[in-house]
C-alpha cells in the first residue's frame, strides 16, 4: 500500500516537475474560464448623443469606474477602473468629445476621449483642505477658442481648460472657509455666479470674470438659521435651500448681486410635516421636496412665491430635468406598483401634459428604482422618444424604451462581499445521457473532425468546427451535477444584499435573489448582507433534501443592529426561511458538527458577549452541550491591540429565558504594546480544508511531522508609524512582527520579526504552513515569508516496527492543553509585484501538490507553485533532492509570463479569490472577483487521473479496431500457408 | 538446464528406449538371436564397465557442480546491470529490479527438475545442490537490497506514516475581527 503511493507520488512528482509552469495553448482560451465584466452601481450618467449613430452613454460608478455603453445592447464600448482611493466625484462631457472625470475628493480631474476611452489630459489641482467637490461644465462660456471647466474642490475653485487640461486661473477660498454650492452662468455673460455658503450660516454670492477669475463683486447675507444640505437651483437667478430644522424652505434670490431671502414652512405647504429632503433633480422653476415619504412638487412663482402642484407617493424615483424640443424641459419619474413600474415622463411647466407613461412588468428580485436617467430621440414622425436607463435596489442597470425593458446588466456583481460553492442536483435517472448529449453518429463525426485535427488534416473550416465544438462541449452548462465535479454553482453575496448562484461551465445567472427583510417595520426595510455560511451539504444522509446556504444580514449599519438570517434552498433559489434574530451579529462561527440531517451547527455571537446556537433544534443543543466543554471563541479588537480567547461558560438562563444563548468567560489574552505594535492581518486555516496526510516525507526518508491545527492564528503586526503607506517611514522606525498564536490556550507559537519591514500584509494560511507578503523598507523591494510548522513531540515515532504493529499514539486525537512542541522551518525571497490578495489551490483530498494563487496589482492571477515556497530549498541540492522536485535556491520568485491563469485578461478592481476542490483530486476550482468576474478550473499537477479534453478517443478505437482486423488477417493467412506447407 | 527440460518435457508421445538393460529374456516376446548371451558382457567386461560407469558418475557430478555455479555469472552480470540502473526509479532500473527478482525465483522452485539429468546412485547431489540454493538466494538478496535502494520496500518509518491522516483536535475555536 505504502510502495503504491510512493511509487505514484514519485510518477506524479516526475509528471509535474517535467512542466514547471501551468500554460494555456491559444485556442484553449475560453474552454474552461470565462469572464465577465461590469462596471458597478452607476452613480452619474451622461447621454451622448449629438451625433447620431452613436448612440452611447457614459456613466460613472460606486466601483470607481467611468464607461462608455452601448445603447442598444448594453455592451461595454471601453472602461476605466480607477484605483480604490480615486472615487469619482463628477463626470460630463466637454466640447463635445471629450470625457471630464473629477475624482480623488476633487484632486484629479482627466479628460478621455468620447469615442475610444483614450486618456486625453490628466490634470491635478491644488487642494488645501478636503470638502464637497463640484464639477461644472458651462455650456456657452467660451473665451479665446477655449472652453473652461470649473472645479471647486479643497477650498479652490478652478477654470481648467478642456482642450489641454491647463489651469487657466484659481481663486484661493481656503481662508474665508467659503464652500461653494453651485456656480451658474446666466446665458450671454462672461460672468460667472459663484454661490456658496460660509459656516452653513451666511449665503454668499461671487460674481466672477470668467476669463481672468477676478471678483467683479461679492454680496453676502447672514441667514439666523443656518443651512442644511444640498441647495437646488430653480431658475438663473434663485436657488432653494433647507434651513437646519429641515422645515422651511428658503428661497435665495441673487438678482443683480442683491441677495434676499424668502421662507416658506413646509407644514404650510402640506399636512405633513417632519424632516424635508430636497432631492437632488435639478427641475427648472420647480423643486421636488421630499417629505415624510412622499413626494411634492413646489412651483417658485415669479415673486418667490411657493406653490404645491403635485404629489407622489412614496417610492418614486425620479431623473434630472431634460431640454426637449421648444424650450419645453421634462423629467422622469418612476414609481412601482404591485410587481410593475410604471414610467412618466411630464413636462416641468404644465404637469397635466404627460410625453409618456409606460408601464413594464418589473422581477420582484430587482427591488426598487433608486435612480432614473432620460434621454430623449426623435422618432421618425418627429415626436419625441425616450428612453430611460434605471438603477434598480439591487444595482443592476435596465434601459427601458417603447415599454420594454431593451437590456439589463447585473451590476451587482461588481460589489461581491462573499462567496460559497454549492452543488447542482444529481441528474434524474429518467433522462437518458444519449438525448441529452449527441446521438451516436455526432459524436463519432465529432471525433473525426478531432482526429483529423490532431492529425493535422484539418482545413481550417474543421479547425473552427472544432473550436466551436469544444466551446460548447459535453454539456459543460448543464444543470446537474457531474462525475468529476466540474459543473458546481458559485453563491455569490452582492453589497445590496443579493444572491446569484453562478455556474461554472458558462458563467451564467441560475438564480438570483435579493434578500427580503423578515419584518414590515420601517427601519429595516432591506438587510444588508455580511456573510455567507454552508448550511446544509446533505452526502451522507438526507439525501432527499436539498443543500442550503446560511446568509447572514443586518437591520442597518450599526454593529449593534439586529441581525437577520435567511436560509436559502441552493437547488431553486427559494428563501426557505428568513427571521429576525433579537440579538445582534458580531462574528459567526460555524462548529464541525451537523445534526442528524446534516445542518451545520452555527454559534453566532453578539455584543454583549454572549453566543447563540443555530439551528434552535433541541438535537442541535444536544450535541452542542456534549462538546461544551471543547468550544472556544476569541474576538480580535485591531484598535486596542488586544486578542482574547473566550470559553462557554453556561446558559444564559438566569437573563432571559433563551435556551439556544450561553455566556461565555474570558480565558486570556494577548495584549500587543500600542506604542509599537499594531495589528494589520490575522488569518486562520479554511475550516473545510482536507489535509490528507500529517507526515512530511525529506529525501533522506526521516519524516518530520506537520503541526496541522485548526486552532492558529496568524497575526501581523507592525509599528504604528509604519502603518500608513509603504516608503512613508525609515528602516529603523518600522518593524514588522508575526505571530502564530494557539487560539485555545492563548499561547504563542512562534514570533518572527522582520526590521525595516512594514505592511500591507498578505497572507495565506494552509496545512502547516503560512506564506505572507510585505515590503522590505532597506531592500526597496517586496518580500515573500514562508514559515512552516513542524511538530516536535511527534518526532520520535521513528520505530518501523512500532508503526507497522500500529502502536503508535499519531491518530488519537490531540488537545491544545498537551502543549506540543513545535518548531519551524523559514524562508524569504524578493517578489517584484505588489500583491492584492493570495489564495492557495484546494483539492478534495489533499494529495496533489499546492499553488499559490497571487492577485497582483496588475489585477491579473499568478499560479506559483508552493515548491517555490519552500524552506527546504538550497543553493546546491543534492541529486536526490532534485529528484525530490526540490528547486535551487534564488533570491527572488520567478515570475513566469506562462503561469498566470488570468492569461490575457484582468480582473479589474481584484478583491478576493475563492478556490473549491472538484471531485476529481487533481483539479480545484478557481472563482476570483472585484468588479469583473472570473472562473478557472486548474489542475497544479496537471490531470494525471484523467484524460484531456482532446484526447482522441476516435484515434484509440480507430488504432484498436485496425490491430483487431491485423490479427485476424495474420491468423488467416498463417493458417493457409500452413495448410499448403502440409500439401506438398 | 535448457535440455534437461527438453527432455524431460510433458510434450512426449511415445518412446524407443533402445538401452534395455535388463537380463531376463522371458520379458520380451522376441526371443534373444542364437549364439547371444546376456550375461557375457558383464562376466567379461566388468572391470572396464566399472571404470566407464566411475567416469560417468564423475562427469555427471562434474556437470552437476558446472550446474551449481551457474548462478554466480547470473549474479555477476545482474550486479553490474544493477549498478548501470542507478538508484533511481525509472522503466529500466525496474525491469532489471524485478528481472533480478524473478530469475533466483523461478531457479529455485525447478531445482529438482534442474539436476533430474544428474540423478545417480553413487553421485552426492547435496552439495552441488546447496551451493546452487546459496547462490540463488544471494541472488535473490542482491534484487531485494536493489528494491530497497529503490526505495520500494517499506523499510522506513516514513513508508508507515505518509498516509496517516492528521489527527482530530479535542477542542474547536473560531472568531475573528468582528464584522463592520
């Protein structure tokens, strides 16, 4: 048994270490990965379409994104991603063909080229102190051949040129702590009306030269109040503002300088009263206020004068204003009704006049419109069309025209916070294979057409046959499971608290389900989500149920808020059930137990200490008060520095009468100085990952043991100075320290520091070992740690015949309190990428070999083989070693161009990569996200336990049937000749 | 031993045997020619036949020892085949591993059958015989002690504990930062 393995051990690590690096032929692209690309929840959209033909919007997005789509189809013409820090504050369009973006709190402002996304001029403006930044692109302000963009940002307000990005002027605001509100350009002037607040208490209104940025003339006005919030410019010359109550209207009037004043109260307007919200749609001679939920319509008459003219209900959303023809403006609202939205498109000036009202049947999954963009088209009878493009709660992006909905882009999958795998159902045994797959004459043309290709027969025509069959091959987007695991569902958690369960073959939505809120109250109208946890994997028993995923949500952003959880049934996408549970969610803790019909046993723990056993089934709590004893939790406080181990102590039956609640009791705690350390990382072991075995097997045949332990912790800690950003600190001012910290006992494994080394850290954590990422300050250069974790106490089973009998203690189960001796084994290397995220490969059992998955800055996938990483490595290995697949030591890892899985593509914006094994060992599921999607299948030692793809089956029988018929051809002719032998 | 087996082998039919030995004519049905007699041979030439059956004996016993100590070429040759392979598993080094098995084997199971052609009264097949079992079996050693350097035999405790699992823990823990 044991010569097996090692004989076969030795075969693979001959058959991996033949190819060192994992490479994709050309044409294999796309037959196991795919791709998708988003851009996120749109923020601005502007439409573009002066010149027709090109019917384009460019829109801006929550994921620092500015794209350019296509009307039509919703595809995405070309796209930007901004890095993290670079949010979006505005975007516009100038001249007509360029792109203005304002982003980085104002600081950055770009110009790209409308047609092809081409970067133009990237300009960055001074900026003194942070606060709201504006962009305005006046229309008709032209001076000299050049059209300024006015940018107030950080206390300057800014005319830029659009046709290069040169600041032409800037007037300093920093000292007066004036904030600007909103600079309007009455028609055929060169002055600007720049009209902003000083202290939220004093209106003052800047007449500016546009062409020299000088004050022509300053006016200002103390309003007792004080101002609230976002101002709406109603007409050229007035403006509406909140006073701080939120229950009276202002009206600013700046004619010719003179400021004045007007107060309107809102309960004169309406019944209602409560706190007003003046949305920001910009309506000419209009405002829309919103007030206890609803809606109304305020109409600023010529002497200031307010007058109500309409009101809503409660969920509308609506669009900023639009010129149409003949000087007529109109806007959009959208607001639902039963599980229909109803699109009305009014004009401003007399709201009886509705352009369009259109009514489209609306999935119950998208929830509400948050947002509405118009446009309009001439249509070809000259009257007006147009078409709206919607957000909806769940940030997907809908175009509606002509009472249809024309595309839908999912942008919710931009914003993915969690991610779990689930299996598909087991196919009905009525369905026979042959139906589903080909008949039997296809599939032996398909296998020709392979042969001939393998051959080198093909024309190309075959050659794109072959290709399109492959794309499309063997049902790979079925909906049932298959033998090696290779058809799996991705349950993919979005920020607006949705579910998409993705499917490995093709990428595409099975389900999705936004997630419900349990109660009707007001203040918890949507969850939002925090995590996903497998529920219920049914494989041994309760075969008849389906598997389910545990989704855990919050009422608000509080962390004292209350929880919610929703079982979701995998197969469907059905909420089976949703509660509000009366406590808050601090941490959650799945247990390595499952009850009798394999729901995992869950501990969900609140702030106030204690933790609540989920499922509340009395045979959950059963087996839970059998290992009560065995459970520990510790909470992580990166603010204090402090790490505590807590131990269930009883039910907290004297409190409440709550049998599923316990108290727990602090054990220990670490605690870290603050003056000089500082947590940045921790990391724990996936708890589902297989180790399949627990002896490390050297050259020299000794065996070291692993310290494999679900129980470790790693932290990293740095100094508080070297915590801001890289190179920001000398060598001698930041140290890097990590720790493995036992999280039962408290105790501390093993402490490493690093001098002159400071964060970010990123690390991952496998079997025995943790590889993490971080900068070296003295070298100039990132580095990459590995520390692996032996076991001492166990060296001494060193007897052959002891093991051999089986009298051995290595399979009893072992307790953190035995303290176990342990030791470690390091090493470090140059990296010459910054690295977002690492991931490692997972199998189903733990034999083949590890790589480490490395999301670089460049928003691509590096596959580096753990042998890289590993601390048995010299500069001279002996033979044997090299035989062993053991690589000659080098300062730095190698980047092998081959070896990233992402190929040509990027995972823009990369936040995170998930890998889950297949059935097959060799292979293991890749699923990275950030605002593009990808999904990988990859096998780190090749797949020695199953055929290619390509394999020619066709050639095989081909090549058997051809020695059958020689064999029997022989056997005739021998025969015959031996009969002539005999006859003569 | 290639002859040996040849004819002794299980393929044959029928036989002549034309060296009948025996002196009692009433078991045959032809009657002994006139003027024959059997007895005279050995009343005359006794000494002599003495002599030729000594000389067979000792050829016999001479071939029987050439027999013996065949193996020892067979171990020379394997050996130095054996150093060629190298220490390292590959189709080679395998093949002439278990080649190296197979032969002191298979040897040993026909020893019998090898010195059936020596079978004499008066020849001592034991020693030669012995020898012959000693050199297989060296043989044979030589293939283990190859298989071992292969690292195919489960002689190391690594061998014992490479697909141990890890071992459960007693206690469970979780946590973490708390969720924002």
């Amino acid at each position: 048994m044991a010569m097996e393995i090692r004989v076969s051990l030795l075969l693979l690590i001959f058959l991996s270490s033949a190819v060192i690096s994992f490479s994709l032929y050309e044409d294999q692209v796309g037959l196991m990965d795919w791709h998708q690309r988003y851009i996120g929840k749109v923020k601005h959209a502007v439409f573009h379409t002066q010149k027709t033909g090109r019917k384009r919007v460019i829109v801006s997005t929550e994921e620092n994104v500015v794209a350019s789509l296509d009307l039509r189809h919703g595809e995405i013409f070309w796209r930007h991603v901004l890095g993290t820090n670079d949010a979006i504050d505005g975007v516009d369009i100038a001249l007509g063909k360029y792109v203005i973006t304002l982003s980085s709190q104002g600081s950055v402002l770009r110009a790209w080229n409308l047609p092809d996304g081409q970067m133009v001029w990237e300009t960055s403006l001074h900026t003194a102190q942070s606060s709201k930044s504006l962009l305005s692109v006046p229309i008709n302000l032209k001076f000299d051949k050049d059209y300024p963009v006015l940018v107030f940002s950080g206390g300057y307000l800014h005319a830029v040129s659009a046709i290069d990005g040169e600041v032409l002027w800037k007037k300093d605001f920093t000292a007066e702590g004036f904030e600007v509100q909103r600079v309007l350009q009455p028609p055929e002037s060169s002055i600007i009306y720049v009209l902003g607040f000083l202290h939220s208490s004093e209106a003052v209104v800047y007449q500016i030269d546009s062409k020299t940025g000088e004050v022509v003339a300053q006016k200002s006005m103390v309003f007792p109040g004080g101002f609230s919030g976002e101002i709406s410019s109603v007409s050229s010359d007035k403006v509406v503002v909140l006073d701080s109550t939120r229950s009276i209207l202002v009206t600013i009037g700046f004619l010719d300088g003179v400021i004045s004043f007007q107060k309107t109260r809102i309960s004169d307007l309406v019944e209602e009263s409560g706190n007003a919200e003046i949305l920001s749609p910009l309506l000419s001679d209009m405002l829309a206020v919103k007030v206890n939920r609803r809606t109304i319509f305020v109409r600023i008459g010529g002497e200031g004068k307010l007058e109500v003219v309409d009101s809503l209900s409660d969920e509308t959303a609506m669009s900023d204003s639009l010129p149409v023809a003949d000087n007529q403006v109109a806007f959009a609202s959208v607001h639902h009704e039963g599980s229909k939205i109803h699109l009305i498109v009014k004009l401003v000036d007399d709201l009886d006049t509705v352009l369009l009202r259109e009514s489209i049947q609306m999935d119950q999954h998208r929830g509400r419109v948050h947002k509405v963009f118009i446009n309009n088209y001439i249509k070809t009878d000259r009257s007006n069309g147009f078409r709206a493009l919607i957000v909806m709660e769940d940030h997907s992006l809908l175009l509606l025209q002509q009472g249809a909905i024309v595309w839908s882009r999912e942008e919710g999958l931009a914003s993915v916070i969690d991610v779990t795998t689930a299996e598909l159902p087991v196919a009905k045994d009525g369905v026979s294979v042959a139906k589903v797959e080909h008949t039997l004459v296809d599939w032996l043309k398909g296998h020709m057409l392979k042969l001939k290709g393998s051959l080198l027969l093909a024309s190309p025509e075959d050659v794109a046959a072959i290709q399109e069959m492959r794309m499309k091959s063997s049902g790979r987007s079925k909906l049932t499971r298959d033998h090696n695991g290779f058809r799996k569902l991705f349950i993919a958690l979005t920020r607006a608290g949705k579910l998409f369960a993705l499917h490995t073959g093709d990428g595409r939505i099975v389900w999705s389900m936004l997630l419900k809120s349990p109660s009707k109250s007001e203040a918890c109208q949507r969850p939002s989500g925090i995590s996903l946890y497998q529920w219920q994997v049914p494989h041994h028993h309760a075969m008849d149920e389906n598997p389910s995923v545990l989704v855990v949500g919050r009422c608000g952003s509080d962390s004292s808020a209350p929880g919610v959880l929703s079982l979701v049934d995998v197969y469907t996408g059905k909420e089976i059930s949703s509660s509000g549970i009366g406590h808050s969610v601090v941490q959650v803790m799945p247990l390595p137990f499952t009850d009798s019909t394999e729901q995992r046993l869950h501990l969900i723990a609140d702030t106030e200490g204690h933790v609540h056993l989920y499922p509340k089934t009395s045979e959950a709590l059963s087996i839970f008060q059998r290992e009560f004893q065995n459970v520990y939790w510790y909470t992580v406080e990166g603010d204090g520095g402090i790490i505590r181990g807590h131990a269930m102590k009883s039910s907290c039956a004297g409190e409440t009468a709550d049998e599923y609640c316990f108290t727990t009791r602090e054990l220990w705690t670490v605690v870290f100085p603050s003056e000089s350390e500082k947590i940045i990382s921790t990391l724990t072991r996936k708890p589902n990952e297989v180790v399949h075995t627990q002896a490390k097997v050297s050259t020299d045949q000794d065996v070291l043991y692993k310290y494999v332990s679900r129980n470790l912790l790693f932290v990293a800690t740095v100094s508080p100075k070297g915590a801001g950003e890289i190179s920001s600190v000398t060598p001698e001012e930041s140290t890097l320290v990590v720790y493995l910290i036992d999280t039962i006992t408290g105790r501390i494994l093993h402490r490493l520091s690093h001098q002159g080394c400071q964060g970010p850290v990123h690390a991952v954590f496998s079997e025995n070992w943790v590889v993490y990422h971080y900068f070296n300050l003295r070298a100039h250069k990132y580095e990459v740690t590995v520390v692996e974790i032996y076991d001492q106490s166990r060296a001494e089973n060193k007897n052959v015949w002891k093991l051999v009998l089986g009298k051995h203690n290595l399979t009893a189960p072992i307790s953190s309190y035995s303290r176990p001796e342990m030791f470690t084994k390091s090493q470090s290397y140059f990296f010459a990428q910054s690295v977002k995220t690492i991931a490692v490969t997972s199998t189903a059992k733990g034999i083949t070999s590890k790589q480490l998955l490395i999301g670089t800055i460049g928003d691509q996938i590096l596959a580096l083989d753990k042998r890289f990483v590993d601390p048995r490595r010299t500069l001279n290995p002996s033979q044997a070693e090299k035989e062993e697949g053991i690589i000659p030591l080098t300062d730095s890892l190698p980047i092998i161009p081959q070896s990233y899985i992402t190929h040509s593509l990027k995972v823009e914006g990369l936040r995170g990569i998930v890998t889950a094994p297949a059935k097959l060992e060799s292979t293991t599921h890749v699923f990275a996200y950030g605002v593009d999607l990808f999904y990988t299948r990859l096998a780190p030692s090749k797949t020695y336990d199953s055929l290619t793809d390509d394999f020619s089956y066709a050639l095989l029988l081909i090549t058997i049937v051809a020695l059958v018929a020689a064999i029997y051809i022989t056997w005739v002719l021998s025969e015959k000749k031996e009969l002539s032998e005999k006859w003569r | 031993m290639d002859k040996g087996k040849a004819v002794m082998g299980a393929g044959r039919r029928w036989a002549v045997d034309f060296s009948d030995q025996s002196t009692v004519p009433s078991s045959r049905d032809i009657l002994d020619p006139p003027g024959f007699s059997r007895a005279s041979p050995e009343q005359d030439d006794s000494a002599t036949s003495r002599q030729k059956k000594d000389a067979e004996a000792n050829w016999k016993l001479q071939k029987a020892w050439e027999v013996a100590q065949s193996p020892f070429k067979n171990l020379m040759m394997m050996g130095f085949m054996m150093w060629m392979a190298g220490n390292t598993v590959h189709l080679f080094s395998i093949g002439i591993t278990f080649s190296a098995l197979w032969q002191p084997l298979s040897a040993l199971q026909s020893v019998g059958k090898i010195f059936e052609p020596f079978k004499d009264n008066k020849v001592e097949l034991l020693m030669p015989k012995l020898v012959f079992l000693a050199l297989n079996l060296g043989g044979l050693a030589l293939g283990i002690w190859k298989l071992n350097t292969l690292g195919l035999l489960p002689t190391h405790a690594s061998d014992w504990v490479s697909s141990l699992p890890p071992p459960q823990e007693v206690e469970h823990s979780g946590g973490g930062f708390s969720f924002h």
